[in-house]
C-alpha cells in the first residue's frame, strides 16, 4: 500500500455516521421588498401548523420558513383535496436568505452553471404520495409552486420536515455575554450545518473540503463541537489526494474520495498550519508525526520552485486570499510561507522531529520587508495598501507586534486601502490582531463585522459579504453564493478561547 | 353492506397483479421533418447498445427508440465521465408519435392541465446514481435532455430499459394474413398497454377506466389475450361507482375506487351490452344475475325521465358517440336504447330473468322512423347526415339488414356526410356492417380505415384520426392526444370472429 493509500485508509475508517434530526416548520411567510441589506423583509402569514389545513391549485405557493438555516432531506405527503385526476407539476426552491426566494432564478448572469440555482422540479403522477427529496439543500426556506395541474382538485403538504443532518456530535451551550452571544451562535449553526462527512466549505453547493476552509472551521471546532477526529480525517484526505505532489486546495470525498482540479498555494501552505493546531489541541502527536512528511515535502518544494533571492514570485497560479480579483497577492505570499515556516518549526518541536528552516525563514524575513513602507508603516504590494496583506505579514510576524497592529489599524483607517469582499479576508485581518495582542481591537473589529452581518439578516456567514452589496457575487450571480460558509464561522473561535 | 359495497368487493378480489418484462431500447434515433402523416421521418443514427458508449455535455440529447409502444416505468444508471462537480438537470419526453419529441411543448393551446405534457424534468444532486421514474409512461421514444450541468463532466446512461407491466396475461398468436396482420398486431399491442389494472381508456394520461372503451376492449379480449376476469371486474367497478343511481361514464380505481364526475347517457347504456357479452363468452350467468338489477333500473329511470312519446328529448347532458363536436346526437341516443333495450332482452333470457320490454322497444322503434329519410334511404337528425347515426341505427335494427347496410353506405357516398373523427365512432360504422349481414364491406371499410393508421405510422391505434389532419385534437394540442387508446383496438375483433 503506497502512502497516498494508506492516507485514504486512515481517513475511510474515520468516515463519521452523521446526527440526524427531525426539524419542524415555523411559519409560513412571505417577503416584501424594502430597503433593508437584503432587500426584503419577512411577513410572517401563518403558524406552519396551519400548512396542514391549506390547500392550494394551480399557480398558487407557500413559503414555509423553518426559523433557522438546517441542512438535510425535506419530505412531506403530498395530498389531494378531491381526487387527483391529473399530475402535479411542483417546483421547490430552497432558500438560504429571501432574495432566493422572492426574485426570478432565470435569466441568470452567472459563469457557473445554472445547475446551482437552488431548485428543482417534479412531475407526481399519482397522488397522494409521499414525496422524500433525495438532493440534500442547505436553506432556511423553502417555497413550494404549484405550476401545472387540473382545476379538479387541490393539494395540500401534510408532515412536511427536513431531517437535518451533520457530523457536529452535540449542541453547544450557547455563552451568556449578550454583546456576542448572537454572533457565536450564527458562527456555531454555520460550522454546525458545514459538518457533514468532511467539513464542507459550504452545504449548498459541491459539498467540497477546502483546505483554507478546513483550517478556519478545525479552530473553530476546537473550542465548540470537538469533533477532532474529523478534522483528522479531513488532513488525511488531503495528504491522501495529493496530485503531482501538490496539496490541491479542495478535495472531495463523494462519490469516492478524490482531488479536485484546484491548486492554490496560498491554501497549501495551510496544511502544516492545520496539522499543527489539531496536534496542539489534541495531543495527537502520532498523526502530526504521521503527516509531517508531507509539511517538510511541500514547504521545499514550493520554496524551491515559486523563490527567487527570497522572494515569491509565481505569479501564474491562481491564490485565493480573498474573493476580491483585484487583490495583489504577492506580498500575502511571501508572508503566509513564512508564517507556514515559522509554524512547521513549532509542530516539529512538538513531535519531536528535527528541521531547520532558521536559514529560510530568515532570508524569507529579510526579502519580505521590501514590501515595508516604513514611513506610511504598513505593506505596500505593486502599490496597493491592502488590509489581508497587512493581516498576512501580522501572522508573519516579521516586525514587532505593535508596529503589525499598527500596520493593520493605518490600513482600516485609509479609505483607499482595499478591504475584504469575504470573511475569509477578514479572519486574518482578525487573527493578526490577535496574535499580536490586540485582542481587543480583534473583538471589536468582530464583532462590528459579523454583528453587521446578523444585523443583515444572516441567520448563517456569508461566503460574500460587502455592506455596501448584498447581490455581491464572484459568481455574477447573488442566487448560487453560498449563505453559510465554513471560513465565515471563526468568530466563536475568537470569543470563546 | 350495500350493495355498492359489495359490488366493489368483487373487484378488489378480482384486482390483476400485472405481468412485468423488460423492455430494451432498439436505436438511437433522430427525427427529420418530411411531408409524410405524421410530418417526420425516423432516422436511425445508431443502435442503442452504443448508448452505453457515449457520453452528453450540457445542451445535448439523445432520443432512444424502443422499437413498439409500451406502458411501464423506465429506468437508468446516470454515469460521469470524470467526477460530476455540480448537480445535472435532465428532462425527459416520452414520445407516443416523433411530435412528442420533435417538437416544442410550450407554448401549449390545451385548454386542459399542461402537467398532461409528456415530460418530466429531474435534478439530479450526485452522480454516479440509479434513476427510477416513478411515474408510469405510455411511449415508444424518451428522449433525454442534458439541460444543465457543468463542463467538467460529461454524462452517460447505462442499463436503460423498460419495466413494461400490462394486465394481459400472455402473448398471443399473430394471424397469417398478410393483408390484416399489422392492424391485428397494433390492435394487440394497443389493447395490451390498456390493459392493466383496469381496461385504461389510455395509458398516456388519467388511467380511466370508462364504460364506452370497456365494451370495445372486452369485445376484442375474448377473441385475443382472455383476462375475462379483468371485464368482470371492471363491471363490478362502474356498478359500485353509481353516483345518484347512474353509471358513471369514468370511473377510478386509484388511489382507490371513486366516480369521475362524467356521466354520458351514451356510455351508460352500454352498460346491459358489456354484460351481455361478457355473461355470452364466459358462461358467467351468475355475474348476469347479480348485475342485471343495475341494468334494469338504468334502463327504465333514463326511459322515464329521457324521453316523451317515445323519442328521446335530453338535450342538456354531454354524449360522447365521437370527438366532433358537430355531430347532432339525438338520433344516436334514440337508436341505441334501443340498442339496450334489446341487448338486455337477449341477456334476460339468458340469465332467466323475466322481463318485458316489447312495448317499449316498440314505441322507441316506432318513434324512431321519424328521423328516416325513406326517400334518400338514410337517417336524418336536425337536417344532419352522419355516418354514425346510420351506424347506431344499425344496431338498433329497426330496419332490414339491407336497409341498414345502404343506409350506411349512403352516408359514406355523400361526401357532405359527417365522418367519424374517431375510431370510437368508426368502430360503430363497422359494427353496424358487420351485424347486418355486411362482414366484407366491415373488413374493406376497416382495414382501409386502420390500415390508414398504420401506413401513416401507428404503432398503436389512436384516439384521433383524421386522415387530412394529423393535429386534429379535441384538447386543442396533439401533444396531449392519447395515441394508444382503448376504443381504437377492436379490428382484432372483427378479424378474429
């Protein structure tokens, strides 16, 4: 059995059985359109019991809100009020946030297939039947339209319910402080609903394992759900999968386990980050010792081929960082190999293994302070100020403490300095804050942002999230952005170590 | 228990379990428009085992031809090339006739439910999967649409096949003569995909089991496939379903046995005649009695309340006798009481039952006279000629033979006659011929008129057929005719006498 073999083997055995429960209907709503974030705002019609007394023809609908955003299996008996004399035809679009919901899902601008739009049609033959929706969705609502049928009879939905699935063992006991005790349970409910068989980026779409996700989501669990053993499982799939030698940033576990096409090196250089913060939180130093081969091969590879005198310079791979395409990029990667460095020595110190990367990491420190603008004090690359590359060089920690915070506070304070378009971005905004000492400003900074996000309307983080833009899309399409995204759910981290 | 009760427990017991095969797909086709009937020429681009090797992207199909017509439940693996990386839409149209296929569904003229649109569309959330469609088709052509999906895969359908089910116990012998062996065949089959858990009118749509398709069916039943039981229970089924003391023109037997809300007092007369031969070809005198009552009692409370001096007065009720609705239908109605009248007569006294309708029968015949044109030789209702008020005439004998079978062939020599738009209607036409004496002008006159069908391309024979109009709907859209339809099946019948 090669490594990679061995790698899968570790992480099947691992494979968990997922917690299911039984959620119930809150209201049947409808939404109005206003001049809130979101644009519209939820008229609660009717108690969901009273969806058992309604009936419905043709072209008729019902929203029913499930009060909070689950992910599973929606079923319901599918009933007639007279005799059924010709099909149904249904469409059910499941929505994360109303907009959904309420707007036309056609004609969509997206790059991406329409395959996403969260729908699906059916044609029932005979009725009554019970309809159990095989797709699994990720949503808070769901609208049922009854688009084709005779005028004979009329339907009704009976014992409508979503089995709600995840591998999160337990619920958290939710923290007394009111200033955040909505944002740890939004973050709790987004980890929760992205804890299926891997940590998923994101429920509602390709069920994929990002590496830069699984990082952010592993922290998270540590101090909530404590489901070590899958984040275990997720670093033995990706050390498993490895294509070319290369760590892919997503890999994928259904239909069997295997990589995706993406490579991204910024998300690479996360994998000895990741494995070091499950050894620390677990004392699992035989699977840090197990997976550090593949740390020390892709550290020296990367260091091999993408450096030059010291300095990065590969520009011609595709690196994430931040859903903003205008980005520049560089600077965040010289800091986040030597944040991944500096990160290595400590995980082969705790498992005893014997690297030197000092000569490295000291010719990485020294290149990286190129990008310093010690007289404005913050990083500047190809001209650009940017809030995630002050975060990157703050995890680096290539100057003092105090001067990285100060770098990150000068970026938040000039308003051309480009912020993040994405809690991912702004997690290592938020990290770099803390790990330098200013855990306040991390909290405030916080809990201003992902406050801003409940206050929005975000029953889960967003994949996107710009204040200005509620139809934000790296998609062009606001309908298939994901509204419960595993790298948006670090707060809980933040506030509960 | 009433007597309903009872009646319907008879049929319950006598519920077929159905005769299952698997039907395998014979081509890949396509269809070219031409000026042929049905306005498309079948093109075979492939034999369907090659199906197994292709593979579609998104905005492709395939149309899978299965040779003959069968009623069943179709399915399929649903395979990647490459790991499916999004969810796939399919659609699926079943084609009775290549217009089904080949041309655009929406917009649709029907003034009934477009969910009779023979589609159906499916998002799929994970691939590698089986599908099974639930739904039960009537078709001989599916044609599978990739709607949407992404470009990272392609998608393949193996081990696609049909789960035919019919009530038809076996198959049967096909008759040497070449000059009637198509139309026997495509009778057969059209008859044994209306045969399933009742005599369906057709298997496309509402699974109806209706009083003027069981006669037809059961007449060509006893010379073909002999599931006598099937009748017997159909019987019992429609004196059950009595609503307000009247068969019903339609009744269901699913979910469970109710009523449809038609009633046609042309169908309901039919009622003593389906009994009659169906106690003359099984001996079953014991079924005679128990439904003779219902005869009885629908005989003379329709005679009491239909008709003065003798002639019949009910204008306001819907008769079927054919789809054009521009036949006056008066004449028909007066000839086929008589029609039942004497039929039930017949059954009295085979069943040993006293009663005597020759008072009536001779008012009815009397009274009838005045819609005869003694000096054209045909009947004449509200200035109208039609072929199939000869043909009901003919049934009712109130003349010669002779007189009959001119009076027949005068309408079918006046090109100002009404034709039948039918086959329900033609059926009579024949039937008239046939029981006055003129069985080769039957034949001549039938296999002219289904061997039209069949050069025009029936695989099974059609719910409408006008050999100028291949459009010609009474739904106001082909698309939504049945082209397998019960009444259309009985030329096994005079053939095989």
């Amino acid at each position: 059995m090669g490594s990679s073999d061995r790698y899968l083997a570790v992480a099947e055995a691992l494979k968990p059985i997922l917690r299911e429960t039984r959620a119930q209907p809150l209201h049947l709503v409808r939404f109005e359109s206003d001049d809130s974030f979101l644009g519209y705002r939820t008229v609660v019609d009717k108690n969901a019991s009273s969806l058992a007394e309604t009936w419905f023809s043709e072209g008729e609908s019902v929203v029913i809100d499930f009060g909070s955003h689950g992910v599973g299996y929606l079923s319901f008996a599918l009933i007639a009020d007279g005799y059924a004399d010709t099909p149904a035809r249904l469409r059910l679009v499941f929505g994360q946030v109303p907009s959904d919901i309420a707007e036309e899902l056609y004609p969509s601008k997206s790059w991406m297939t329409k395959a996403w739009l969260p729908y699906e049609d059916h044609t029932i033959g005979e009725i009554p039947t019970v309809i159990n929706i095989s797709r699994r969705y990720a949503f808070r609502y769901v609208k049922i339209e009854i688009k084709e049928m005779s005028d004979e009879f009329k339907v009704g939905f009976h014992d409508l319910s979503l089995r709600r699935v995840t591998s999160a063992p337990r619920d958290v006991e939710p923290i007394p402080d009111p200033t955040v005790n909505r944002i740890d349970a939004v973050g709790l409910c987004t980890l929760r609903d992205c804890m299926q068989e891997v940590f998923e980026d994101g429920p509602r779409r390709d069920r994929g394992l990002f590496l830069g996700d699984l990082r952010l989501q592993a922290l998270a669990n540590y101090v909530t759900y404590q489901n070590n053993d899958l984040v275990k499982r997720c670093l033995y799939l990706f050390a498993g999968l490895r294509s070319q030698g290369r760590i892919m940033a997503c890999v994928f576990d259904r239909p069997k386990p295997h990589p995706s096409k993406i490579y991204q090196p910024d998300y690479e250089l996360l994998f000895p980050v990741a494995l070091y913060e499950y050894v620390q939180h677990t004392g699992d130093v035989e699977t840090g010792r197990d997976l550090f081969p593949v740390c020390q091969d892709m550290l020296e590879r990367n260091y091999a081929s993408f450096f030059q005198d010291g300095l990065f310079t590969k520009t011609d791979l595709w690196y994430f960082f931040d859903w903003d395409q205008g980005l520049k990029r560089t600077a965040c990667m010289q800091a986040g190999y030597i944040f991944a460095y500096k990160v290595a020595e400590k995980l082969a110190k705790l498992i005893q293994a014997s690297v030197d990367y000092k000569a490295t990491i000291d010719t990485l420190s020294t290149a990286v302070l190129s990008y310093y603008d010690t007289e404005q004090g913050v990083f500047v690359c190809e001209g650009q100020v940017s809030w995630v590359t002050q975060a990157w060089m703050g995890l680096a920690q290539v100057l003092t403490p105090a001067e990285h915070v100060r770098a990150i506070q000068c970026a938040m304070h000039d308003p051309t300095a480009m912020k993040p378009m994405c809690p991912y971005g702004m997690h290592y905004v938020l990290e770099a804050l803390h790990v330098n000492g200013a855990t306040e400003e991390c909290l405030r900074v916080g809990k201003a942002y992902y406050g801003g996000m409940v206050e929005r309307g975000a029953d889960t983080f967003w994949e996107v999230y710009d204040e200005r833009d509620a139809k934000l899309s790296p998609y062009h399409d606001h309908h298939i952005n994901s509204y419960c995204h595993g790298f948006a759910c670090t707060m809980s981290w933040f506030i509960r170590q």
